[in-house]
C-alpha cells in the first residue's frame, strides 16, 4: 500500500509540475465544447434570426412565376430582392452577383412559363378524354427553373431549396390540371362541375422530437454537443499519458521503480487511478459549464437524465477506455513523438470514423459499419442515449461494456508491450 501511494504521489507530481499543460488538460477540451456549442447553436439559428439574401427573378408575371415568388417572399426564412439599387438585374448578372457572395441563392422564373405549362396541360387532358395515348415527350412546357447558388454553400441546402421550388411548381401544376379537367367535364355533361377545390387545408404537418412518457429533456445544440465533444476530449489524454510514461523510461525513472520492487500492474494501477481522476475532472468541468454558463451566453441549458447510475456508469467507462487506450500507446511506442503524433492523429480518426464530426447516419455503408469498432461512437451513443435519450442504466450498459472490453484489451496490449520489452 505504501508503494501505490508513493506511486499516486509521483504521478501528481509529474502533473503538477507542467502547471501548464495541467491547465491546458482542463482548458482546451473546456473550450472546445463551448466553442462547438455556441458555434452549432448559430447554425441552428442562422435562418431564423439572419436570413438567407436570395434575388428573385420573375420574368413569367403569371400563375406559376407569382405562386413561387409569393412562397419565397412571405418565408422567414429569405430575404428576398427583385433589384439592385431600384434596377432589374439581367440574368448574366444574377449569376455573376451570386458567384461573387452577393447573394447566396437566384432564383430567375422564365417568361411565359405558365402559357407554355397550361398549354401542354391542355393537350394532355385533351388526349386523355379523347382516348389518345399521351406523349409525353411531344410536350415541351420550357419550364426550366433556375436555381442559382453561390459556390460556397453545401450540396445539401442546394438539394433541400431544389426540392422547396418543385414541390411549389407542383402544387400549380396540379391546379392547372384541375382547372383544365372541370372545362372539359362541364362540356361533356349538362350539369356544372368545379374540381377547382382546396384541400391544402385539410392537411396539417406538425413536426415535432419524439419523446417517451418518461423524458423532459428537449434536444438542443447543448445537449447535443455534450456528449461528443466530451468523449473528443477525454481521449486527448492518451497524449498527456503516453508522453508521461515514454518520459519516464527515457530519464530512467521506471527502471528505477521495478528494482524496489514494484510490479507492473502496481505501475499502471496507479497511471489508472491518477489519470481517472483528471478525466472526471474533465467531465464534470464540461457538465457544470454546460449547465451553468451557456445559459449566460444565450444558449439553452444543458439538462442531465433522470438515472444518475447511467452518467456515472458512462463517465468511469469511456474514462478507463481513453485511460488504457493511452497506456496501451505508451507502452508499445518508443519514442515520445511517436507517441505524441500517433495519439493525436488516430484520436481524430476515431473521432471522425465514430461520429464526433459528421453523424455516422449521412455516412456511407460502409464506413457505418466501420464506426461501429469506434470505442468513441460506443461512447457518444452511450451518452446521447442519457443526455438526449433520457435512457436509463440498463440501456445504456451495452457501451459501458464495450468500452471496459476496450480496456481491458488496452491493458493486455500494455502487459505484452512490457514483456516484449523486458525479455528483448
């Protein structure tokens, strides 16, 4: 006992006497997570409170061109101009203002757009009564809306305002149907007929967060955060670890150690101990700010779970994983910068493959099924079940065992590391 607590003693002290890169421990995975929050946080708000400038081109003046200009103008979502300094710009120069930045999406409706859309309806309801087989393509309605977007703006938003403008193109299409099929039932029977009825009232789409009876936590860029960046920055201390244990063969200090005698699993026992704490540390530093001071900044509280069991249970688990982790990489690299940049960059990877950076669900196939030996994708999905699921222990005791099985195979690979070592 005396010699695991000198041990604990030495280890303090190879923490405490780099005072900073103790506080850089604590400060920049603190800052990480409330950069990344309130970063998100603006994204999520970015529509609501900025707007997106748009320019708006409506050369048709009809049917079609004022349903879309009347949908994007009453949208909270864009701010929409029809000019530059009160003059109309050509459809050249829409797309040169939109590939400069001045605005992010053009939006130009051609003329007679709804002539030419009405007339190819016509023809099509004309041979549909008549008994004729329809050609499809003998229709050219040279209904070629054009969406311009600005170089910088992701593929999906391009994808997502495509789909707003052809669902509104749609919803005219299909009144001009209606429309052109009441002129031709009211001249085959004697009695009036109007198909032009709105129904758009009878359906109302409510979004929503799904939520089961026990939970009263609303997902948030805080509560979705959290738990990624947490797990991101727990496993940063293989770095801080492995440099400490390469240092220490380096100086001579661990030969020194197992001639007291002092065994190996006495050795890490207290690596383990040490490192536990200050990954605790971490996390409830993390936790308080997220339920403490993000709200000062505008930004939601962080709400914990209902099963305190669950959160100790994820925090001692994905701690001990990053903890043998970087023990597993301290005993097999030689070398501290071998050390240093392998723990960095495969955290990063592991990091990215596990979903910290770009939910696995958007990922291909294949790299789902790779983020699944991700002991960080355990980790984040343990703690999104707790912080944004509201799930208790037992749901989340799949991961916690998956990351104390990755620790125990880290510890392993540490034992054989030694051993190698000690008999070469």
């Amino acid at each position: 006992m005396k010699r695991f607590a000198a041990l604990l003693h030495k280890d303090f002290l190879l923490l405490s006497r780099d005072i900073w890169g103790l506080i850089l421990l604590f400060l920049m995975p603190w800052a990480l997570v409330l950069l990344m929050t309130y970063l998100q946080d603006s994204t999520f708000n970015f529509v609501n409170e900025n707007r997106i400038p748009l320019y708006l081109h409506n050369a048709d003046k009809d049917s079609l061109g004022n349903m879309v200009s009347q949908q994007l103008m009453e949208s909270p979502i864009f701010d929409v101009s029809t000019g530059v300094n009160g003059q109309q710009l050509t459809e050249k120069e829409i797309e040169e203002a939109v590939s400069r930045g001045d605005f992010m999406i053009g939006v130009i409706i051609p003329a007679h757009s709804t002539a030419n859309l009405r007339t190819s309806i016509k023809q099509i309801v004309e041979q549909a009564f008549e008994g004729e087989s329809i050609d499809n393509n003998a229709m050219n309605a040279n209904l070629d809306v054009k969406i311009l977007i600005d170089p910088t703006t992701k593929t999906s938003f391009r994808a997502t305002l495509a789909s707003a403008i052809r669902e509104n193109a749609l919803t005219i299409q299909n009144k001009l149907i209606f429309s052109e099929v009441t002129r031709q039932v009211n001249q085959l029977i004697p009695i009036p007929v109007n198909l032009n009825i709105d129904t758009s009232h009878l359906i109302n789409v409510q979004e929503s967060y799904a939520q089961s009876e026990k939970t009263k936590i609303i997902p948030n860029s805080v509560q979705h955060n959290v738990p990624a960046w947490s797990m991101f920055a727990i496993f940063f201390i293989v770095v801080s670890l492995a440099g400490n244990m390469i240092r220490e063969r380096e100086i001579g200090c661990y030969n020194r150690l197992v001639t007291m005698p002092c065994s190996f699993h006495t050795y890490l026992f207290s690596k383990i101990t040490v490192y536990l704490v200050v990954c605790l540390l971490q996390l409830t530093l993390i936790i308080l700010t997220g339920m403490l001071l993000t709200p000062l900044l505008g930004l939601p509280a962080l709400k914990l779970g209902h099963s305190i069991s669950a959160l100790i249970g994820m925090s001692v688990s994905a701690s001990l994983a990053a903890i043998g982790y970087g023990l597993a990489i301290g005993s097999v690299a030689r070398t501290n910068q071998q050390a240093s940049v392998f723990g960095a960059v495969s955290v990063v990877i592991l990091a990215a493959v596990g979903g910290v950076w770009i939910p696995t669900f958007i990922m291909p196939y294949s790299m789902q099924l790779i983020s699944r030996i991700s002991p960080l994708n355990w980790g984040l999905n343990g703690f999104n079940d707790f912080f944004v699921r509201d799930s208790g222990f037992v749901d989340v005791l799949p991961y916690i065992t998956a990351l104390l099985l990755f620790f125990a195979v880290s510890i392993f690979i540490s034992y054989w590391s030694n051993q190698k070592r000690k008999n070469n």
